[in-house]
C-alpha cells in the first residue's frame, strides 16, 4: 500500500509531491484481483463473487481483504477464526481458518488453489496480482500460492532475489503443482482455532522436495508432509476483523506493476 501524506501546500490547493493514483473506496462489488500481505491484520484472500467452489470459480475468483484500503471487497465480521502470520528469509505466509462461506466458497467445498500460471499461463484468477511490504515497500510477487476451503486457507508469497544464492528459489517455495494437497501438505504452519499471531519463521523445505528428489503428485507412495518450520518472536492480537480506514485517510498505489524480473 502506497500513502503520499506529504502534501504541497500552494495557495489555497494541497497538492501531493509524488505521483500517485487513489485507491477505489471499500466496494463489495469490487472485481479486484490485486492481494496484499502485509502482517497478521492486513492480507488478502481469493474467493468468488458468487456462492460456488473454488474448482468452479478459480479463474475469475476475486480479492477479500482485511481492510478496505485496497480498493477491494472486505471479509465480513466473523470470517476469519485463527489468523498465523510469519516471515522467512524466503516468504511470507499467512495460514489459518474460518468461515469461507461468508465470502461465496460454497459449503462443503474441500477447496482448491490459486496462483499466477494456471493451466493456460494466465493465472488464477486470470490478471492475479500479489503485493506487500515484507521486503519492501510495494513489492510484487510473481511466485505465490493460496489454498482456500470453506472452512481453511494458506497463502505463500515468495521473494525473488536478483542476485541468486544458492538455495534461492521463488518458483520452488511457492510450487504450484500440488494442487489436490491442500494446506496441511503443501504449507504446515500452525492452523488454530481462536489465535491471532505474528511470528518470525525459517523458511522450511519446499514442497515436494524430499532430499535431492521432487515427487510428483498422483506418483505413489505419498510422502508425509514436511514437519512445520521453526518460528520466533510471535506476538498475539485478540483478533482479526475487518476494518475501514477513515475516508479521508486516502490509500495510493503505483501508477505501473513492478516489472518482471529478468532471468
């Protein structure tokens, strides 16, 4: 999320110094496809406009934020019921649980994933966009991934790094091929019910990695899922509900997506 609080006083007009475009006001018809992840109150999740699932709906499923201040549709009080936020050295992730059909994922639904490439290259959604401030400021993800359930959710956003090191691998962290796994399997974390927290995490083995092999789905034996990295530094909040920034408390973003990295 961009702000442009300075402004330029000229006669009677205050004009921003930086070049910036408003933010959309909270709109429950939004068709947004641009998430955030910013911390444990502050993230957004894919879902659909109408009551169908995910299967159904991935292609042209729309944002859900925590707050309005992203021009996008708002969770409804009551939707999330255990909010796990952590950053890695590789990541950042968001897990946890509640009531999905509050936001158009049909009950009984056992879910399904979203992510930048989907079967045709277009993304599901189609135009799916990640962003946050993790790293810094207004920073894109173009690796990420986000199972929802009517009942579950996890999304990873991972760091691309310009300059790679050896382990460093966006597209490896936030594989993409797993997609009947679920949250459990492709990001263990902590999912409880009824904590709000923020933590400091390792970033964990990749899904699928095993080792110096990669296992593919429907190839069986199964693997168990990895054990859940270690974290540090959690602090609670008593909850995570929707909240509306005060209208004149005005949100910017930037004019152009951060452009693709060249490999």
């Amino acid at each position: 999320m961009f702000k442009c609080a300075a402004l330029l006083a000229l006669g009677s007009f205050l004009l921003p110094i930086a070049s910036c475009t408003p933010a959309k006001k909270d709109a429950s018809s939004s068709d947004s496809r641009t998430v955030w992840i910013n911390s444990v109150d502050d993230f957004c999740l894919y879902a659909p406009t109408s009551p169908t699932t995910i299967g159904e709906a991935e292609a042209e499923v729309v944002a859900y934020c925590t707050t309005s201040s992203h021009g996008t549709r708002v969770m409804p009080a009551g939707t999330l019921q255990g909010v796990h936020f952590v950053k890695t050295p590789d990541y950042v992730q968001v897990t946890g649980v509640g009531d999905f059909t509050k936001i158009n994922i049909k009950a009984g639904d056992s879910g399904g994933e979203l992510d930048p490439h989907g079967a045709t290259g277009a993304g599901n959604p189609v135009g799916g966009e990640v962003f946050g401030n993790s790293f810094s400021q207004g920073q894109q993800y173009y690796e990420w991934t986000n199972f929802m359930s009517d009942s579950q959710f996890c999304i990873r956003a991972c760091q691309f790094f310009l300059f790679l090191k050896v382990g460093d691998n966006a597209a490896t962290n936030c594989q993409h091929i797993y997609d009947v796994m679920g949250c459990a399997w492709n990001m263990p974390a902590n999912y409880d019910t009824g904590t709000f927290e923020s933590c400091d995490g390792d970033s964990g083995e990749p899904m699928g990695v095993y080792g110096g092999s990669t296992w593919y789905q429907g190839v069986n034996p199964t693997p168990s899922a990895h054990p859940a990295p270690s974290s540090s530094n959690c602090k609670t909040v008593p909850t995570v509900s929707s909240k509306s920034k005060r209208e004149e408390s005005v949100a910017f973003y930037p004019l152009e997506p951060t452009p693709a990295p060249k490999v």
